[in-house]
C-alpha cells in the first residue's frame, strides 16, 4: 500500500492549516464585501465569530504529543559500558598507598617494560577510579561519548588529575570505548581538616566527568526492524495511550498499527516503505498523539516535594489538620557560693521544655474533580507540604482520594 503524502495527513492539515478554518474565511469574505460598511456592522460580525469559535470542536484547536517523545524503538537502545582505570597529577590528593592501588600502577608500568614490586610504589599522585558510559545505539566507529570517573579509594580530590587511557567494556565482556583525557569537577576540596584545620568542600570533588572523553572502537549492531515491522515501546505503559497510538498511525499509515499490549504497538511496514525505513519511522515520530495521565500523586518524604497530575478526584470529605510543637531548651546557669563559706563556683545545667498546639477545626470539604480544586482548597486551609503529605495519606485511607499515591 502506497504512503500517504503529508499534505493529506487528516491531523495535520487540522492542526496546522488555519486558513482553512471557517471562522478565518468568514471573516476574510466580511472584509471583502462588507468595507464600506465596517463601521456599522463590524460589532456584529465580530460577535458572531466569537461565538462561531464556542462552537468549534476543541480537538481543532488542540494540539498532541509527538509519538517520538511517547516511545522508543525496540531494539534501538543504550547500552551501558565500565572501566577500571588511573588518574594521574593529583599532586598528594590521592589514595593513600592502597595495596590495590600499587598494584594497579605496577601492572601499568609492567605493559611499558618496567618490572618493580607493588610495594616500593607510592600512590599518593594517582587514585583508582571506576569510569561508566552510555553508548547510544547507530554510533560508528570513531565517534565519542561521555564518561563519567569516579573514586573507588580514599583520594580527597580529582582536581587537576588526567584520566590514563581506559576500556571501557559491555556486559558481554568486549571492550566497545576507550576513555582518556583530563576531567571536568565542577567542586573542589581545600584545608588541611584535623585538630586545629579547616576544610572547605564543594560538591563532590571525587567525582569528575569527560565531555567526549571516549573513543568508540566498536559499532554495536542493532535491529529494529523484524519482519518487515517496527515495535514501538511505550515510555509510560498504559492500555488507553497504547490504544491512542494504534488509532492516530492508522489515520495516516491504514490498518498498520495494532496494540499489543499497555506497552507495546506493533507497526506494520506498507508496501514500498521496506526499502527506506528509516523515512518511515521519521515519518512514523512525528504523527502526533494525546496520551492518557493517570491520576497519580508522588510524594517525597525526604525533600517535602509534591507533584499530583490534573486527573486526580477527591470525594467529599471532612478535615482538620493541626501541629504540636515541642521546644526542649537547655542552658548553662552558675552556683555562686556565699562569702566565707568555703565553697567554688560551680556550673549547673537548666532544662526547660514547652508545648505549643494549634487550633484547627474539622473543614468540610466539598467533592473537588480538578487539581486546580484541590490546591485551592488545601492553600486555604493553611497547610504546609508537610501536613498535605499527612492529609494525602489520610485521604486515601479513608477511600476519598480517587489516585494513585506514591511516597518516595
């Protein structure tokens, strides 16, 4: 089966042809016939535009999600790399004469023809570290990548170190990258620290990263076409997005897609598409999708964060949320002895403690479908992220919260 060319796309020229809109043509033949008499009947013209666009079906005007930010190919995927390797120059920075890290310099200088015993070696200007990638799929020979180099020993700083040349291997074994060069930290360390010294630190300075610091030696090979089909795998499983999709590419591509499962969609290649697939799937990206949120609301005890999706429901329900705080404070007072009495001074510790309660009453709340609703209503209560947790957690207990709730 033939392609179907793009101007003929039913969502495209939708989406993006506004001359073809009634309300614009309307409007153009108004100007035209009507000019000399613009001043007289431009009002009413204009009211029933306006009230034309009311009219109007909101998928017109409303606009999707690109199937390439929804899904990835099967079969055109990252693959992870590691390497264990030297950094050298971190002038006294580094390990403190680890045995594993003598023998790593004495295996080093073994491959340049220098035989001397791990234990006359001293490290303390290079420190072992572990360097990990991720090579994305297509890349050819030559090309370059990022790595990541981190510490595995005692060293207090990377800063000013060089990466010696490092392979990087797969989870097979082989080695696919070959990393090198000098290190980006973004943070350093300063001070001597002990008894009597300071120490500034910023960031992590045992932690470094190479911008394009490795080579690819090795092409991994990739399929993503079998039998002459492309599985799409969605991002986010869901039977209602994969649905959507198997509809939206069958409006362009007919009959070629089909739902496997909540997170895959089978595409079928048309007739003429085998020779240029590539094309196809550009093609195949940019056929545009609504995607469906789930009710869901994600908590995060650790940095008080809060993010909940448009679609949650909250039944109607009752709350009052209230805080104790308690203040345990100590301090230091001073028993001064009377005259003559042959006593010292002495320091006496105080402890005082307090309890503070707020007021709160019990706030009806009324049934609130939209996320707009519910912040407005947990705001004018005067709650805190904190106590939003605790009420969250409440409100799902008690079967009122209609969404699903994760606490990281």
């Amino acid at each position: 089966m033939p392609l179907v060319p793009r101007q003929l796309r039913p969502r495209r020229r939708v989406a993006t042809d506004a001359r073809a809109l009634p309300v614009a043509s309307a409007l153009a033949a108004a100007e035209k016939n009507c000019a000399p008499q613009r001043k007289k009947f431009f009002p009413l013209a204009f009211a029933f535009a306006i009230s034309f666009l009311f009219l109007l079906p909101v998928s017109v005007f409303a606009g999707g999600v690109r199937l390439r930010d929804l899904v990835m190919i099967s079969g055109a995927r990252d693959n992870q790399l590691v390497g264990y390797g030297l950094v050298a120059g971190l002038a006294g920075d580094g390990d403190k004469d680890q045995a594993y890290t003598k023998q790593t310099v004495a295996n080093l200088l073994v491959r340049y023809g220098i035989n001397i015993p791990a234990s006359t070696l001293s490290a303390k200007n290079v420190a072992v570290v572990m360097v990990t990638a991720d090579i994305p799929p297509f890349l050819k020979n030559g090309a370059r990548i990022d790595v990541t180099v981190a510490s595995m020993g005692d060293a207090k700083s990377l800063a000013g170190g060089v990466l010696l040349q490092t392979p990087l291997l797969g989870a097979d074994g082989k080695v696919y990258a070959v990393a090198q060069g000098p290190m980006v930290l973004g943070g350093f360390a300063a001070g001597e620290g002990g008894a009597g010294g300071a120490t500034v630190t910023k960031n992590h300075p045992t932690t470094a990263q190479i911008v394009n610091g490795a080579l690819v030696e090795k092409e991994i090979p990739t399929q993503f076409v079998r039998d002459n089909s492309v599985e799409l795998l969605l991002r986010d499983p869901s039977f209602n997005s994969a649905s959507a999709m198997a509809l939206a590419i069958n409006e362009v591509f007919t009959n070629a897609a089909h739902a496997m499962d909540s997170s895959t969609v089978l595409v079928q290649m048309p007739e003429g598409a085998e020779a240029s697939p590539v094309d196809f799937i550009s093609r195949l990206n940019m056929i545009e999708v609504t995607p469906d949120t789930p009710a869901r609301i994600i908590i995060n005890e650790r940095t008080g964060t809060i993010v909940a999706t448009a679609s949650i429901h909250i039944s109607s329900c009752a709350v009052a949320s209230g805080n104790i705080t308690i203040n345990v404070a100590s301090s230091q007072d001073v028993s001064q002895p009377g005259a003559f009495s042959g006593g010292s001074t002495q320091a006496t510790q105080r402890t005082s403690t307090s309890v503070t309660e707020s007021k709160s009453g019990l706030i009806p709340l009324q049934e609130l479908p939209t996320v707009e609703k519910v912040a407005a209503a947990l705001n004018a209560l005067g709650a805190t992220p904190r106590d939003m947790m605790s009420i969250f957690q409440a409100m799902k207990q008690a079967g009122a919260l209609q969404a699903e709730l994760i606490v990281r």
